[in-house]
C-alpha cells in the first residue's frame, strides 16, 4: 500500500494541479492481499488524470487498475 496518493488534473496534459492527498489508513500488520480504493468526487471537468502514489514501510508492488470517468 502506499503511504499517499495525490491525485492532479490538467487541461492541458502539461500544467497538473493538486485536487486532493488521499492518506492510507490500513495498518502496516494488515493481511497479505488487501484492495483499497484511493479516489475521489470531482465536480468540474478535466481532460487529464494523474496518480502519484508514494512508498510506505508495507513491501510489495502497486497496480492501478482502473480510473473511472463519468
């Protein structure tokens, strides 16, 4: 799991902008396979997405599996 995940907007895939740091609350002792969702409500529209997930103390890998737009 990542420590934080900030998640940035752009109309023009080059300027990004901070929405929101979503922080992880799962214990660093929790199971070995766990799904956390890491998202937010936007009420505006935007052309481009971007996740940064930052390193936490917990090993293993991170997938982005799915970004969903409406």
């Amino acid at each position: 799991m990542p420590r934080k995940v900030d998640i940035l907007v752009s109309e023009d895939g080059e300027d990004f902008r901070l929405v929101t740091t979503v922080w992880n609350d799962v214990s660093v002792n929790a199971p070995d396979l766990l799904f956390r969702s890491f998202d937010t409500v936007l009420d505006e529209e935007v052309r481009y997405v971007r996740y940064h997930a930052y390193r936490s103390t917990m090993r293993g890998f991170l997938f982005l599996d799915e970004i969903v737009v409406n």
